[in-house]
C-alpha cells in the first residue's frame, strides 16, 4: 500500500510520553487556523494569530530540511508540509476533539494521507522541540515511502534536538542508561522492527529507535553509509529487507557497540551557548 494512502494508525512520536504524537490518518477539517500564513520552501505554516515573517522558529524549521537530507543523502522535496498552529492549548484540543474523536490529548502530532503532509500544533514552551520532530517526519515521508516505524521515529527523535547538539538526546541517553545498569534489559532491533502500531510502543521503545539512528550516524562513516543506503532502497524499491540484517553483517557484535555508543554519549558535553 502506498504510504499516501490514508490509514486510520496512530503513530504515536517522540513523544508519546513527553505529551506529542505523530498520526496517519484522517485530513483537512474545518476549523482549521487560517488566520495568517507564512511559506518557506517546503513549509506553510499557518496560524490563528500573526507570525512575523522571518519568525526564527520558521527559519530553523526550514533550515532542518537542508540538514536532514544532506546527512541522510536524501534529495529535498517541493511537496508541501502544512504546519497549522494553533494559538492556545483549548483550541487546539477543541479541534482534535471534535475531528479526531478519541485520539489522546497531545501537544503536536503528524498527519499523512493520500493528498497531504500536515503537522498540527499549539503554542506552547515545547513548540520547537514538537515542531522539530513533527516536520522532520513531512520531510522523511515526503521522499522515502514505507519507512519502518521505528526507523521513523528514530530519525525524527534524532533530530528534535535542537540545531548544534548532533542530535544527542539527552532523556533519551539517561533511560537507556539506567536499563542497561540494571542488566536484565538489553537492545533488540528486531524486537523494534516487530511493531507496526506506535500504541505498541513504549517510552523506552522511542529511546531505543532514536539510539541506533544516533549510532549509525554519529559514529563511523561506514555506519551512516549504511542507513543511508537502506533508505536508497526504500525510495527506488518501496521495500527493503529489515535493518537489523545489515546491521548484522557490518556489526556482527551490534548490541556491544549498542551499549559502548550509550557509555561514550553519557560523557558527550553540551555545546556552549
């Protein structure tokens, strides 16, 4: 099935637990802001109150497909990603509520069918951050079809994180961090490769995702080569073997590398403001 066909899944993101959530379903409904609208490059981002033109967020936004598809090989789309912000939580909660019954209460999340890429979002202290992960899945989903949902949100976890911090994770490092002294958790790709509803996932599940994209693409370049390869095949094939295959082959001892890659993250030092 192609992934513009519309499909009632929640694919709950990076936030799943940190109150943002990405989802594949449903459409444009009335009530939508449409106030004022802002277009940059691949982005409309439209709102229910006034956005000053050059609004640094924006540009940040726009900037991070440039970065995505250069660290990923990944050719840039003129397909484009509606952003509608909401101005105040009660609005946008009144509007999910009403269109989308029954989906929890979220601050962000992603929307893909078979004609639109949007993103649905409300002001708030985190917006960056949700907006981040939410966008990074329009610009994924607007180039590579049937992307593995772990992979997704791997990638999208990746690059939430502010601009200069490599996508290091900090949360993220610190659960997994914990799992591992404890010794009775360990990193299983497959396991991750087994889910295909993000309501199957956990918090530690999205930590984990974002991990082996982290590895493969923060550590040696035969590793990002490879991410970057498998998303090659997915963008001409629509379908690619599972990841951990070749994991396996280039990394016969990968949950070793897993759990050295975490030890080396927890001593990374943030980069200076």
């Amino acid at each position: 099935m192609s992934p513009r066909a519309a499909r009632f899944v929640i694919w709950l993101g990076s936030c799943c637990l940190w109150a943002s959530a990405c989802a594949r379903f449903g459409g444009r409904e009335p009530g939508l802001p449409l106030t004022d609208t802002v277009v940059r490059d691949q982005l409309i981002v439209t709102s229910n109150f006034q956005l000053p033109k050059q609004h640094r967020l924006i540009e940040e936004l726009a900037a991070q497909r440039g970065e995505l598809t250069a660290k990923l090989a990944l050719p840039t789309s003129d397909e484009p990603i509606h952003v509608y912000l909401f101005g105040t939580p009660e609005h946008f909660n009144r509007y999910v509520h009403e269109h989308y019954p029954g989906f929890p209460t979220r601050r962000a999340f992603f929307v893909e069918t078979d004609t639109q890429l949007a993103v649905y979002a409300h002001w708030g202290d985190r917006l960056a951050e949700d907006l981040r992960h939410e966008v990074a899945h329009g610009y994924l989903h607007a180039v590579v079809p049937n992307l593995p949902l772990w992979l997704d949100e791997g990638i999208a976890e990746y690059f939430e994180v502010p601009r200069g911090h490599r996508g290091l994770n900090r949360p993220h490092v610190e659960a997994i961090t914990a799992r591992l002294a404890g010794g009775a958790w360990h990193p299983d790709l497959r396991r991750l490769e087994s889910f295909s509803s993000a309501s199957d996932m956990e918090q530690l599940d999205y930590a984990e995702s974002w991990a082996w994209v982290h590895l493969l693409v923060e550590t040696e370049p035969e590793r990002l080569e490879l991410l970057r390869e498998y998303l090659t095949i997915l963008r001409r094939d629509a379908m690619a073997p599972p990841m951990s295959n070749l994991i396996r082959r280039a990394l016969p001892n990968a949950e070793d590398a897993f759990a050295e890659h975490i030890r080396q993250c927890t001593s990374q030092q943030p980069p200076a403001e």
